[in-house]
C-alpha cells in the first residue's frame, strides 16, 4: 500500500499542512488555478502564439487543467557529465527513454539539450511539450570556469517543433551580464515565434558562502527570480530556499529590514513565498527543483518540496535526478507521488 502525503511528511507534516503564511498573505498573489492564462497571462504582452504553447503547457499530463505543471529536467548529461548522471541507469544515455520517462510520468513537459531533443523529435515532438534548453555549463574544462554557454540557438529548438525554450544564468558571476544580454535577446525572439519561456536562475559565486552557504537563501535567490521575471521568464526555476539573510552576511547590495521582520520567517513555505512574490506576485510561474538523488530517502524529500512549493503559492515541481536515476517504473512513481501533491484539493496555499 503506497504511503500517504502525511506519512511521507512524517514529523515534518503538521508544520507543513498545518501552517498558515503570516507574512506575504495569499490574497496579494496571482495563485495557479485553471483559468490562470485568461486571468493572468491574457492581460500580458505575450502574443497569442506565445498563450497557446503555455496552453498546451499547462494542458498536458496528469496535471491538465489544474494550473500546475510538472516537467522532467534531464540536461545532467552535460551540466553534470553523462557518467555521473547516467551510470546508475545506463538506460538513460538513449533520448529515448528520457521522452518516454516523462510521457509514461505523465508529466507536462520534458526539458533537455537539443542533442536529446533533436534525436528523437519526429517521433515525439507532437505527443509531449518539449523545452529545449539552450545554454549549459560543461565541466570538462580544466580548470572549470562556470559559465553558461550557448550550445543551441532558438530558431533550432523552434525547428524540431519545442513548446518552449530554457536557460540558465548564474546570477552573481563574472559572466552574467553577458549571460543576461545573451539570454534577453533569445527570450525576446522566442517570443517572436511563440515559444514560452524557462529561466533557471540559480546563483554562483564564492562570496555567497560563508558562515553557511547562502547560494540557497531567500532574499538572494528572490532577487534573482526578480531579475529572471524582469527578462520576460514566463515561467522560473529556482532552488528551494534553504536559508535567509544572504544579503546581510555578504554585506553587499541592498535590502531592507522588513524583509526579515514582516514579509519572511524561518518556516519553509514563508521562505519560498519570498521567492514567489518576487516572481511579480506569482504573474510568472514558480517551479522549485528537486534535488540531487540521495537514494531511500528521495520520494520523502521530493514529497516534501511539492508540498512547500504548491502552500507557498508555488507553480509546480521540475525534479529530474531522483526520478530517471532509478528503474523507469519507479521512476515514474516518484513523478506521480510529487503530481498527486498538486492534484490533492485538501493541499492548499498556504
């Protein structure tokens, strides 16, 4: 008998379930929900081709209709090398499987590089929603530099028939106003052809780790969503925030008190509310990642994410290592317990 969310949750349940948000209150934001598109997006200045792609979005998987998405992340292959990523599952080094773990998954979207894309579009382009994601960090240079590079242009993931186009900017890095310019200017003709739009926008810099690593604390990881937003991002991916006070531990930039007294705490849902409010209250699409796979314990950890995201007002879930480093019908199970978070109607924003 699979265990239930509470279960799942274990010590961690009655705080998650039971939390009520005191500090950003679920009235400001702009929360998902079946008609997000015609409340929200619609009064945009995206152009209709750009709403209809989000509709087949949002209108695939299990999570059809609800407002919620839930998209299968495999770029590890390059970010993280293919043996790192692939040698628990060797199955995975074929694109094939990868398409086919997120349609049996039951997911909204399956996201990777245009090589993986690219092998097998003729066949699934029109079955499942493809993000194709652009740029990527290789770590086989020596010394590793970092950096997000463009591997694919947009007009080559609109070829091969991609929903959607993604990328990543470190935020904080010596390269990231190149990698903004880089990323605006594909974002702007991504719209043009009516393709949506992902920004990753996680942070990397040696002086946000200090006293703990700050890589992952509210304020700074809002920040960063906020600028992603401002870059036209339909939809942001950002690391669930572990920490807060980034700002005063570096002792660089500004922020305000309030933004520690009132508008977050300690509680886990209040930190990622931060980071959904710095998505224009919600306007763009919150979707936290799942994590690295640390084995017996991933469908708990994954549980537990989507259950924070989805009360903090949060959009979906992307987790890719702890669902394809696995047998794929296992895998396939972890996708349908973080999906069943979303479609419960007793979960809701906190």
């Amino acid at each position: 008998m699979p265990q239930s969310i509470t279960e799942l949750l274990g010590d961690a349940a009655e705080s998650l379930l039971g939390h009520e948000c005191q500090t950003i209150d679920r009235g400001r934001l702009h929360v998902p929900g079946p008609d997000f598109l015609e409340r929200v997006v619609a009064n945009s200045d995206r152009n209709q081709r750009v709403i209809n792609q989000l509709a087949r979005l949002f209108g695939h998987g299990r999570l059809s209709g609800t407002g919620y998405v839930s998209i299968l992340p495999v770029d590890q292959g390059i970010e993280h090398s293919a043996g790192a990523s692939f040698a628990p599952n060797p199955d995975y080094f074929d694109p094939e499987n990868i398409v086919r773990l997120a349609m049996e998954g039951g997911c909204n979207a399956v996201a990777s590089t245009i090589g993986v894309l690219g092998a097998v579009s003729r066949k699934y382009a029109h079955r499942i929603p493809f993000l194709v994601k652009i740029n990527h960090n290789e770590l086989l240079s020596y010394p590793n530099s970092y950096d997000q590079v463009m591997f694919a242009s947009v007009d080559r993931a609109y070829d091969l028939g991609a929903t959607a186009v993604g990328a990543t900017i470190y935020f904080g890095s010596d390269e990231s106003r190149r990698q903004i310019i880089e990323v605006a200017e594909a974002f702007e003709h991504a719209h043009e052809l009516g393709m949506a739009t992902v920004l990753w926008c996680y942070l990397r810099n040696s002086e946000f780790k200090k006293d703990k690593d700050y890589h992952t604390s509210a304020d700074l990881t809002g920040q960063a969503n906020h600028l992603g937003v401002t870059l036209q991002a339909d939809i942001i991916k950002q690391k669930l925030p572990t920490n807060n006070g980034g700002y005063n531990a570096i002792k660089f930039g500004k922020t305000s008190p309030l933004v520690y007294e009132d508008l977050t705490t300690d509680h886990p849902i209040d930190l990622c509310r931060y980071q959904v409010a710095n998505c224009y209250m919600g306007r763009a699409g919150l979707i936290n990642s799942g994590g690295a796979s640390s084995g017996a314990s991933d469908l708990a950890e994954a549980v537990k994410t989507a259950v924070i995201n989805k009360r903090a007002g949060g959009t979906g879930l992307i987790s890719g290592r702890k669902a394809f480093q696995r047998p794929m019908a296992d895998g396939v199970e972890l996708l349908n317990r973080i999906q069943d978070v979303y479609l419960d109607s007793n979960i809701k924003v906190a």
